[in-house]
C-alpha cells in the first residue's frame, strides 16, 4: 500500500508543482489566455498566493515521508490539497465553468486519497 501512496501523492506533487509553479511564474494575462478564465476577476496577489500554496501543498506530499521527518505532515498537506480543490470547485460552479469541474474534482478525490492511503500506511 505504500507504493499506493507514492504513486499517487507523485501524480498529485507534480501536477501541483506545474499549475502553482505557473501561477506564480505568469502574469494574470498570461494565465487568463492559457484557460484559467478564473483569474479574470481575482487580485494578482491572490493568484500568487493559491500558485504558492499549491507548491507547498506538493512540497509536503513528499519531502516528509521521503526525509522520515514529521511524516505526518503528508496526509495533512493532502487535505490542504482537498480545501484548495473544494474551493475551486466552488470557484468554477460560482463561473459557471463546466469545462474545469471533471479535473477539479479528480484532483480532489486524488488528494483525498493520498490522504487516506497516507494516515494507513505511512510511519506517522
């Protein structure tokens, strides 16, 4: 099951650590022209802030169980991951921005996962 667990916090690490890594990276033009419809209305510096958070969020998926150092920091960082996706589900469903719910809620049920597979299997 622990395999489980890296399988799938791997999947969620990387996709967070691109999506935030470009929040932080591009402009809110930028973002708006590559799809992120939601940034149209939303401060630059909360942008920022969801891109770093985000980061932080895959940062925490796998730097503790990996060092053996506050592990249990890692199913907590998951659920994080879980209220950032809530949020944004709740963001898109405000838009009215379909297209975004199928991924957003996969990312959600992934973080949730990694966070259940997480408090079972890790060395907490």
């Amino acid at each position: 099951m622990i395999i489980a667990y890296w399988v799938v916090a791997g999947i969620l690490a990387l996709v967070y650590l691109l999506v935030g890594g470009t929040k932080v990276i591009r402009t809110r033009a930028q973002l708006e022209d590559a799809g992120m419809h939601w940034v149209r209305g939303a401060n630059p510096a909360v942008v920022k802030l969801v891109g770093l958070v985000e980061i932080l969020g895959a940062a925490g998926l796998i730097l503790p169980p990996l060092m053996n150092t506050a592990v249990l920091l890692a199913p907590l960082a998951a659920v994080g991951l879980v209220l950032v996706q809530a949020v944004a589900i709740g963001v898109h469903m405000q838009m009215k921005d379909a297209k975004s719910l199928p991924i957003n809620i996969a990312l959600l049920l992934l973080a949730f996962a990694a966070a259940w597979i997480g408090v079972l299997t890790l060395p907490l």
